[in-house]
C-alpha cells in the first residue's frame, strides 16, 4: 500500500513517518495488514526521507489543487493528514488560516472522492474546537464552540471528513489532539508552545519564558502517545466509530504549576529556575479557552492510551529527543 | 438603511419582506432603529416586489464572487441569508448543496469583511446539525452532529458566522429553526416537506400522502412565528449573545399522528382522511436524524416566541395562506 502524510516534514509527521517505516504495514479498511510499499510526505519544506527507498518527499503546497489531485490517485490507500498553520498563526493571519486548515483540508477530501476508492484518511483535530463556557469536564457531546479562528477550521474540518465518510466518500475518523508536549525543535507561533518551551528550553540549558499562569490547566500527550494514537485510530475498523468519527484522545490534566514543579524533581531547582513566568494575555485568552480536560472514556474502549503523569512525559522527551 | 435578503423569492424571503416594509425600520448594531429605505431580493428567480418603490429586485447566483462583492457595499447594514437547497436536494446533489449551502454563505462573510463596515447578519440554521445518538431534550450545550450534507453544511456556517463574528467581521447571528409548517405552496424537495403537505393538500382539497409513521416526533414552528423570530433575532444587541451566536429558536414538539389529529380536530374527518400514511425510509431516514425537541430557554429569555399549540399553526395558515 501507498501511504501519505500531508505536513510529513513537521515533527510529528517525522515522527510518525519513522514509527511506520519500522513497523511496516497498516489495516486497510478491511481490518486486513497491508505491506507499506510507499510512504510519501508532502510539506512546504523538503521532509527527511531517513535514507529508506521506501519514502518519497514532495516539497509542494496542499492548497494548490492540481498539486493535490496529482498526488491522490487510487494506490493512496491511506492518508494523515497532519499540515496545519497553527492556533497563534492562524489567528494572526486569517487568510492563511483559512486556506491552509480548511481548503486544503476540502480539497484533500474531493481529490479522494473524485478518485473514488475511498481510502482511509486520519485527520488531526484539537482541544481548540471547544471553548465558551464549558463543563468541568468535557464530554463526547459537549458542543464544540471553538474561540480561536485555528479551533474553527478545525471543527468545520471535522464536520467535512464525517460528511464525506457519511457519504461514502472516504474512510474518516478524527483524532482530537491534547496539546502536544514535549515537541522537540524550536518553538512556534502556537499559542500552546509554551507547554513545550518550559520543559524543553531548561533541559538544553536555555532560559524560558512562561506566558501561561501556574493554575492554568492543560490537557497533555505526549509526541510518543499521539504518535501511538495516530497509527492505533487509523487502525481502527469504521464500524467501531458509530454515526460520529471524532474521537478525544487520552491525555492528562495537569497545571503549568504543576508542570514546573514535574520538571524540578527530574532535574532539580536549578534547570526549574532557568523558567520565568510573565503570564501574557495574549496566549491566556487562547489557551485558557481549551479544556483543561475532557473525558476519554470512549477511545479508552477503543484501545487508545495516553502517558501516565507528566513526570513520564518529561522522561520521555529526555529520553527520545534531548540527546538528539 | 439598505437591507438584502438572500433567497427573497422564496416563501420565508417573501413573507419576511412584506413584514418588514410594513414595519418599516430594523434596529442596528447599537440597538438604534434605523429607517428601511431600500431592500434587496436577490434569488435565483425574480421575487414579487409587491409594487413597492423600496424593493429591489435582483435575479442571480450568490454562488458567482463578483455578484456578490458588487452586491455588498457598506450601505448594506443589514443581511438576511436565507438562499439554501434544502435537505434531500443537498443529499441528492453534494455539489450543489455545498456550492449554494456552504460556498456562497462564504462568500457573502469575505464581502462584508472586505466591505469592512460589519454589517448585521441574520443565518438561518436547522434541526438538521443534530443527530445520531440524542439526548430526550437537546440542549444549547448538545454537541452537533449532522447525518445530511445539509445538515453538514449548516452547522459549517454556523462556525464560520461565529467566528466571523469573534473576529469583528460581521456583527452575526445565527438562528437555528425548527421545521416550519405550514408552508403556502407547492411541495419541496425538503425531507420535511410532508410537515406542511399533509395539512396544506386536504385543506386544498387535495390528497397527500404522508411518508412518516405516524410516532415520528418533529419540532416546528409556523411561518408567521418563524417570521417575527428572524426580526427579534436581528434586533438583539450582540452584547446578549455571549460566546455562541447560535440560538435554539423556540418551537412545538409534536407527532406526526397528532398533527393529523389536529387537522381532524379543526377541518373534519373527510378533509384528514385526504391523507394516506405511507412511511418512506428515505425520508424517515432524515427525519429521524433530527431533534423531536430541543430546550429554547435562552431564545424564550431573549423573548423570541413559539406558536401556542398545533392548531393555531394550522388556524394561521387557513388565515395568512389559504384563500390567498
């Protein structure tokens, strides 16, 4: 099978492109193992292809159509579809946002559909597509009511791939992503890059600013479990998602308090001293949008997990990507 | 002030334009009424202009980008979006529902924003974005989950009018209506067309046959209620609306068997027994997917209203519809 993963140059397009190459297959939409013959990754910038002949790179924009109707042809049996501009960008430049995280996203989805053989397709969703005046805890139908332009396009993007699969068009499901920490690399212009930041940059040695209050909750995987939950939801027999694809991922609820004192007993008060908090109003009206947490029973019955605690989370980041 | 109303042909854009020339002013986004000097009808046909010098009528596409930014100049300060193919033509035909259902409400949002002066809007949704598994009584809070493509693309304006709104683009609302019956005319392609022919056929004197079982439960609202929801709802001040633009408009819950038992009730048993109940899975098939019943508490607390009971529904339309 041919397999393709859109942001494949991202991290966590890297990362999930290793984990498939060395595990070698993916179900089809059968349930049935199928060989991965080629894994293509298409990004604006030109992905690593791990020197394996099995990777082909495509440095190209998801937005242009022939682009996208040229690389769907019937032997893509599945698809992950990571590219996004995210949350900080997307609200500071609509335009971007819009095309980038929604018509790209559409135009994925009718190139499927006008090659007609349904593949599977993986779209990554966030905690972003819900905000407002929330329960304490979010639940499976808990109104989406996104608060940022990134959250909007993501839930419009979850109503089109459980359209198209209602339709028969594609084989959807969506897996809605906790914030995502530890990235490795340099921080970006998410309004959550801080949940990486001040883990990350003390670890290397380097200063980080906080913009986020302790109390502050947010809801965490780390790059290891989304990649698990990514290859485990694609896996995932259609029959099992019932008449809604979007899934909340696992996670774990934890402060930015709590996330400093984490890091202070891995690494002790000096590396933890090297974070100052100067809470930006800017990042809290975005972040303290999102729920805090949210109830995960049901991917739980699927078979989808998250870390254990944060101090696991940090251990991991050491242990995969500090030394890298 | 100039005010359009898209899909003005149509039996709500008529009935709404008649009321608001008879009424003569809107109030604005300070809460200022404001006289109507001029008001637009564009529709795909040209709409009746009841031989008043304040109607303009215009015959177009409101899928064709030019139309619509030569369309919408600053003086338009108010925007009534009604255009839409309805349920079962959007299911039969995903192109043109997504064109006219989701591509022009696109469009009408980029030429108010590019316009620049944010100028009122009024978005009519639909029981449509709720389905598959529901609660007995579908909150404000229920999460959306549409099983049409039209229901599909509601809910995907809802989104972008909200966020268009958070943005500062428009100053929007979005009003989710019940099914309206009973509806003057021919029947539609609507999946809930029946809700108005098996009372407007036998009391023309014509049969109709029913293509639901007779416990199906529907939510409706008359024309005449549905008409002074659209106005109230363009009347109030954003400041009420709070983070989520989109309001649950108040309507009755009834069965499809009592329906038919009101009209026994008010017309006699030789105008009901023009029915023939003949359940079309198709149509029941739809239907079904949507909420027999929702709370509109936070619409009945901004004082939008519903029609008391069934029988007044079928009383004024034998006042407003019938010998007309």
């Amino acid at each position: 099978m041919k397999v393709l993963i859109t942001g494949g140059a991202g991290f966590l397009g890297q990362k999930l492109a290793k984990q498939l190459l060395a595990r070698g297959s993916l179900k089809d939409s059968d349930g049935v193992d199928q060989k991965i013959d080629q894994l293509l990754l298409i990004d604006v910038v030109e992905a690593n292809d791990f020197g394996d002949q099995r990777v082909k790179v495509i440095a190209g924009d998801i937005s242009n159509p022939e682009l996208m109707q040229q690389l769907i042809t019937t032997e893509i049996q599945s698809i992950f579809h990571l590219a996004a501009i995210v949350s900080g960008q997307a609200e500071a430049d609509f335009d971007l946002g819009m095309r980038i995280n929604l018509d790209a996203a559409r135009l994925l989805l009718e190139a499927c559909r006008s090659a007609g053989h349904k593949p599977k397709i993986v779209f990554t969703s966030s905690v972003a597509v819900y905000g407002g005046t929330l329960p304490e805890m979010v639940l499976d139908t808990t109104a989406l009511n996104p608060q940022s332009s990134y959250g909007a396009q993501k839930a419009i993007c979850e109503l089109l791939l459980n359209d198209y699969t209602r339709k028969g068009f594609v084989d959807g499901r969506v897996l809605r992503l906790p914030t995502i920490s530890v990235r490795p690399g340099a921080p970006n212009k998410a309004a959550s890059s801080f949940a990486s930041g001040i883990i990350r940059e003390p670890l290397n040695g380097k200063p980080s600013i906080c913009p986020a209050s302790p109390d502050l909750r947010i809801w965490l995987l780390s790059p290891r479990y989304a990649i698990e939950s990514l290859i485990a939801g694609h896996d995932l027999h259609s029959s099992v998602l019932g008449l809604n694809k979007s899934i909340n991922l696992p996670g774990i609820s934890v402060t930015v308090g709590q996330m400093i004192e984490s890091l202070r007993k891995i690494s002790g008060d000096q590396v933890a001293a090297r974070i100052s908090v100067e809470p930006d109003s800017k990042v809290e009206a975005i972040v303290r949008s999102w729920p805090g947490a949210w109830d995960a029973s049901r991917a739980k019955s699927l078979g989808l997990k998250a870390d254990p605690n944060f101090e696991s989370i940090i251990k991991a980041y050491i242990e995969d990507d500090l030394k890298s």
